[in-house]
C-alpha cells in the first residue's frame, strides 16, 4: 500500500463517523498508527514506533510536511474530550435545551458546550452588544451568545425552520432573554440583505455562521458589510469533518467549504485563526 492508499484508508475512516463530536480525530490517529505500522517501508518504521509508544501515555498528531519539523498537537481521544466537557461551565438552562435537543431530528446539529463557551468567551471579550446568527436550529449557540449580552444586548437568529423555532423562543423565554433575541424566520441570506438595506451596515460587533455550507462565502461577503471594524465573524464546520484536507474528496459541500477556507486565507480584509475545536472554527476579525 502506497502511502496515499494509507492517507486514503484513513479518511475514509474518518468518514464513516458521524457528525464530528470531538472525538474521531484520536480514532484516525489509532488507525493511521497501525495503517502505517504494517503498510511503510522499514526507514520510515521509526516515525511509527515512536508514535506508537506514545499511543496511550500521550495522544498527539504528528504534521507530515516536513517543513513543520515534526511539530506536534495533542489529539483528543474520548477520555480527554470527556475531561474537557467536565471543565465546562455550562449553564443549567443550555444543558436542559441540549438534552431536549438530543432527542430531536437534526440533534448533531448543535454547536458542542466547548464551542458554546468560546462563542461566548468571545463576545465577552469584545463586549459585544449587537449580534447576528446564521443558522439558530434549536438555539443552543444562540442562547449561549444571549445569556452573556447585556440587558440592551441585540442578537439576530437567522433561521428557516419554524419547529426549531418554536423550541428556541421557549428557552429564551425561559431564560429571561427574549427580548434580546429577534428571531427572523427565513432565508437567511435575505435577512442580512434586508439588514444592510436598512442602513445597519457596520452596526454589529459579533456574528456565527452555521447554517448552509455552500452559502458560506455569500453570507462572509454580507456580514462583512454588517460587522464593524474590530468585529468578529465566527465560521462554524471549516474543517467538515476532516474532507477538506482529502483530495479525494469533492461533493459540494466539501468543495465549498474548502474554496470558503481559500478565499479567506487570501482575503486582506480580515485577520483569521482556524480554530480545531467541534468541525473547526475559524475566527475572523474585520480589518
Ligand atoms: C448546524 S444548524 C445550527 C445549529 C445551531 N447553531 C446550534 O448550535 O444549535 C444549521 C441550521 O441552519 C438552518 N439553515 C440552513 N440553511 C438555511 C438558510 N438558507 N437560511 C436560514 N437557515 C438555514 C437549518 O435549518 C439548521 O437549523
């Protein structure tokens, strides 16, 4: 097996996982150890030997591109995600909507409590007081984001389905945050366009994309024009479950995600992190 076969075996592993919850990465690593354990010629036996013994002592991936020089990141197999969830604060109110979500069409949908808590790390940050959300499903991310806004706070959910709707204006009712919640039910591309023909161009602080993937650079390109100076724009799923980085890989979806990442890498209107937590989220901050 060459070693693109192996690369390959690996990612087809990797997705035959459902939706990344934060633990298949380590799986990949498990199998991709042994994959090149058997597959490698003897020279290269010694990377895997070394990745090997530090299989159960120290969960790491290691850059294959040598210019990295062998640097490493930590891997988090499902003990460590869990230790991960248990250093989470995570608010009584959220943890109920979570575990009603759970039973619901779609559940995998939601952001995970450690997304949840940067999202709202983040707005805390930069104080923000206006937001926008692309992609509200049952309100999980959203009610994270309105819990920490101040009392004259304003929060955009941009949302097409009415029944995940009606799940989350019950929990921001519940919350006692509704009136900082305008839920706008709808395409959310129009939403924003309908925002900036409203004069609200520059007048946010913060916004979450997480809805349509292909729509990604059409709802960057509006929410550019809608984010302050210094704001933030928070992209969800960059990393799709690990098929960005799969040549082999190309339905649409993918394709769009990967040309989003591009563009962005490109793009001289913003600063950028891509951030390896949930799928990936990368951070941009208008220049
Ligand atoms: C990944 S979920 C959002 C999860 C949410 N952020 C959370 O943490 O619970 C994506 C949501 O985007 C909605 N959506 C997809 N395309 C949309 C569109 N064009 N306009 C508005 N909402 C859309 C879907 O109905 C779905 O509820």
């Amino acid at each position: 097996m060459s070693s693109r076969m192996v690369l390959r075996c690996t990612n087809s592993f990797a997705l035959s996982q459902p939706k990344f919850n934060g633990c298949f990465f380590p799986l990949i690593y498990h199998i991709n150890v042994s994959a090149l354990t058997r597959h490698v010629p003897a020279t290269a036996l010694s990377f895997c030997q070394l990745q090997a013994s530090n299989l159960h002592d120290s969960p790491v991936t290691v850059a294959s591109d040598v210019r990295y020089g062998g640097k490493q990141i930590i891997s988090v197999d499902s003990p460590l995600y869990d230790y991960i969830l248990s250093n989470i604060r995570e608010p009584k109110i959220l943890h109920e909507l979570r575990e009603e979500t759970a039973t619901m069409r779609g559940s995998q949908m939601q952001v995970s409590p450690d997304q949840a808590q940067l999202l709202a790390m983040l707005v805390q940050i930069l104080g923000a007081k206006r937001c926008i959300e692309v992609g509200t499903y049952t309100g999980y991310s959203s009610l994270a984001v309105a819990l920490v806004l101040p009392e004259e706070g304003h929060l955009v959910a941009c949302e097409r389905d009415g029944k995940s709707i009606e799940v989350a204006k019950r929990y921001y009712d519940q919350a006692g945050v509704s009136h900082k919640v305008d839920v706008r039910h709808g395409l959310a591309a129009d939403t924003l366009k309908s925002l900036i023909q409203n004069g609200e161009s520059c007048r946010y602080d913060f916004a979450f994309v997480d809805a349509e993937k292909r729509m990604y650079q059409e709802y960057f390109e509006l929410l550019l024009q809608l984010v302050r100076v210094g704001g933030l724009i928070v992209v969800d799923n960059v990393l799709w479950h690990g098929r960005v980085a799969d040549p082999l890989v190309n339905d649409s979806k993918t394709l769009s995600i990967r040309n989003f990442n591009q563009n962005l890498m490109e793009d001289k209107r913003v600063d950028i992190s891509m951030v390896p937590i949930g799928d990936g989220m990368t951070i941009c901050r208008k220049r």
